[in-house]
C-alpha cells in the first residue's frame, strides 16, 4: 500500500492550532482503489464548529483591517508553496479520491491558481465617487467584506475546491471556517497546513472534518457572527442549507447539482468531438458537476461519433491512480459504484444498446468499466438523473429546436457543450441554452479567470474572476452633503 505523504496533519485545525475533535472521535478515509484505510481523522463536534467560529470572528477585525498588499503576499506564497510541495498534494489526492496521479497534478495547478489569481485581485477594491444628478450629495460607493464565512467542500476536488473557495474570501478581507466533504479530508488539512506555514495569521482559516456534517453546522446558522455561506453539493442538501441560511439572512453561494447535455451538430468537426466528448465525460472518472451527462448527437454523424467515442473509451487503461499507465481510476466508495450500475442496468432494460464496458470490475477497490450506450430512450434514469460516473449515454436528434429542448429539458442549468462549425448557430444556442456556462467546441472551460456557476437548480452565485471576489464583498454607499453649499 502507498503510503501518505509525510506530516499530512489528521486533526482540526482551530485558531492557529492542530487539536483533536472535541468528543474524541476520529473517523476513517479510505482508498477508494483498494478498500484499504489510509487514516483515522478527527471527527469535529457542534461544540469545534462553535469554537472554530469563534476563531474566525476573532481574527476578523485585524484582517479586514490587513493591507491588501499583505494579504496579497500571503496568498501569493501559498500559491507557491502549494506549487512546491506538488507531488505531496497530488499523491494524497489521488490516494483519498482515486484520480490517477496525472490528473491530479492537474488539479495541484489548477486549484494552486486560485491563490495566483485572488492574490492579484485582492489589491484591486474598486468603488467609486460621483456627484448625484441633482448636485446635492456627493456620493460615495465602496466595498467591504461580509464578515465570517462557512466554506463547504465537495469530495471530488479536494484542493481546487478549498482554493476557489477560500482564495477569493481571503482576498476580500473574510476569514473562514472550512467544512470538507468526509471522504477527502487530508487535502484540505495539508492545504491549511501551507497557509499556516507561509504565514496566515491565527484564526483566518479553520478546517473542521466531520463525518455527521448537519448536525455539526447547523448550531453555525444561528449564531449572527456568521455571515456567508458557500456550499458546493448536491441540490437536495443546498436546499436545506438555503432554508438554514435563511434565518441569519445569510449571503449565499450555491453551486448545485449538474446534467450537462453534450450537443453535437452534422456540421461539426467529429475527431474534435469525439475528443471533447471524451475530455468532458472522463475528467475526474465522470466524478465532477461539469461532466458531460447526456449526449445528444445529430442524426447524421450519430453512427460515426459513437463507434468513435466507444473505441477511444475501449482503450482506457483502468486501474489505481497511482500507477504511472493508469488512465482512470476507481469512482469513490461501493454506493456510487452501485448507483452507477443501477442506472447502466436499467438503460440497458429499456432498449439502450451497451458498446463498450457495462459492468462493475472484479477487483479490490470501487472500480467501474468506462461505458458508451447508444440509442438511449430520452426519459431514462441514466439521462435524467447526474451520473457522477464514467458512463456516456447518447441519443440522436433531428433540428436545432430538438437540440435546444433536449438540452432545456431539465431544472438543472450549470453547464452545456455544443459542438458546431456554425458561427450563427453558435451564438442562437448561447441565448437560447438555459445555462451558466457554454462551451463551445471545446470539452473543458474551467478556469480561474472565468466565472464559475449555474442557473435553475444548478445553484446561485459564482466562483472564480471578480464576480467570485464579489460574492465575499458588501456594497456600501456614503451619501456626503454637497462640499460647495453654503
């Protein structure tokens, strides 16, 4: 079994200190490609959360108050720090949520970016002074931040997660308590861990892992310190989180759950389909909220997109992330797997025709066969529902309005792919897609610079570029008597 990168902390992390849950209880992260422990870590109480919030409102005066060149500097040398110890990240991701080793070096630079991108624009607090149009006041508008924050993490990027939420909190003046997902912990204790290295001061940034989320958070909700909240999950879990938000009137972010259509047209170029088909379903093993979820292929290029795609999928070399030949991993614990199965099964009883995989492997670990269906009823289980899988369901279309309604034709609105050579068309589909991200021609648009988000029941707000600094910010206006009356 490989081994943890040396002095991965396992416990919370609180006010500047490492400490152990308050109740004593540690609970256990597995390996996900072979079933076997990888660490026991401490299980936080209501009563760490309460202190952890005390921690960060105790440090947010001073650090509001920080030059913004300062905190500039310090997420600039977490940037660096994390980019020096890549390999460490890296193998741990890939230990405690089975990406192979590529592409979690991937993530490394990705999620390292974040710290990159907000250390830039923590010096730019833009506001604005003006006269009013009757010449009374004068008015001045400038920016604050919202105070403490509670960041909830998602297992399936463990780093990028932590980064994209905290980088821009931190960068506005906010300090924040980190809830990350039970399954993928160590990432996010390594991450603190940097940051507490290069200097952050005590209490900016706390980390407290649990395995019984709900009850540990919701005591958070009613105290009035707490000012924001970010969650990155599924759309049942942020509903309740919006309606606990609720009684603190709680600025929210909310990326939700997704159900990308992957929409290719006659007139697209194949191999370069086929290639971003493969790019935006496999990523992550299908593991992430931007995966292409249900393919719909025109009529007259199905037949050859489909053998195309089962023929590169066919090829994959499946295994541990951590041998150096694997090109996908295992999907994260025995229920997924099974859902996965479920969903395969069910599609294949309907009439969908299996091309490649369609079955769990016969090995130690969570592992699943890449798949490609062809002919695909539209109201199947595995089109309707979010994946999570590397499983690609494809059905075939007529016109460019069956696209548009295929691709609306569901509450979830995060991402959409089309591919097509048509320019005109390009832009229609923009306007007419109910989407918060469009790619176009391209199988992955993720980036630091872009603003991250969905619309519908895909979720609220945005991560990344100055519209994800503006979700930590407050907008004050300061109405100044006229300097020339009297």
């Amino acid at each position: 079994m490989t081994a943890l990168p040396a002095g991965v902390p396992t416990d919370l992390f609180i006010d500047g200190r490492w400490r152990p849950g308050g109740g004593g209880r540690r609970f256990v992260v597995d390996d996900p490609a072979t079933g076997a422990e990888l660490a026991q870590v401490a299980d936080a109480t209501d009563a760490d959360a309460r202190a952890a919030l005390d921690a960060a409102a105790g440090a947010a005066e001073s650090w509001r108050r920080t030059a913004p060149r300062v905190r500039s500097e310090l997420l600039r040398r977490g940037y660096e720090a994390i980019m020096a110890r890549a390999d460490d990240f890296a193998l741990l991701m890939t230990l405690e949520m089975g990406k192979p080793l590529a592409e979690a070096r991937g993530e490394v630079a990705y999620g390292a970016e974040f710290l990159r991108w907000f250390a830039e624009e923590a010096v730019r607090g833009y506001g604005r002074y003006s006269a009013a149009p009757d010449g009374g006041q004068r008015m001045l508008v400038t920016k604050r931040p919202v105070g403490p924050c509670l960041l909830i993490t998602p297992w399936n990027f463990p780093l990028a997660m932590a980064t994209r939420k905290s980088a821009p909190a931190l960068a506005a003046g906010c300090t924040v308590v980190i809830k990350p997902a039970a399954l993928t912990p160590l990432t996010t204790l390594l991450f603190a861990q940097v940051m507490q290295e290069v200097g952050l001061p005590d209490g900016v940034i706390n980390v407290i892992p649990t395995s019984h989320s709900g009850p540990v958070t919701a005591p958070l909700f009613d105290d009035p310190r707490l000012r924001k909240l970010s969650f990155t999950g599924s759309t049942e879990v942020g509903r309740t989180l919006l309606r606990q938000a609720a009684t603190g009137i709680l600025r929210t972010s909310m990326e939700l759950g997704g159900n990308a259509p992957f929409v290719v047209f006659d007139d697209a170029d194949v191999e370069a389909a086929v290639t971003g088909a493969f790019n935006a379903k496999l990523r992550n093993g299908g593991q992430a909220c931007t995966a292409a979820n249900r393919f719909y292929v025109q009529a007259g290029i199905a037949e050859e997109f489909t053998t195309r795609l089962a023929e590169r999928v066919a090829a994959l070399r499946v295994g541990p992330g951590v041998e150096p030949d694997t090109q996908l991993g295992p999907v994260i614990d025995a229920s997924a797997r099974e859902r996965i199965a479920g969903l395969v099964s069910e599609a294949s009883a309907a009439g969908a025709r299996v091309l490649t995989g369609g079955a769990s492997l016969d090995r130690p670990g969570w592992f699943y066969q890449p798949t490609v269906l062809a002919d695909v009823p539209t109201g199947a289980r595995v089109m309707t529902e979010e994946i999570f899988g590397p499983v690609a369901p494809i059905s075939t279309f007529a016109t460019e309005d069956d696209a548009v309604a295929l691709a609306n034709g569901t509450p979830f609105g995060l991402i959409s792919y089309v591919f097509t050579e048509n320019l005109a068309r390009s832009l229609r589909l923009s306007e007419r897609i109910e989407t918060g991200m469009l790619a176009v021609n391209a199988g992955v648009i993720s980036n630091p610079a872009a603003p991250f988000g969905g619309v519908k029941h895909s979720g609220l707000g945005r991560e990344g570029s100055v519209e994800g600094m503006e979700e930590f910010l407050e907008t004050v206006y300061v109405g100044i008597a006229d300097p020339f009356a009297g």
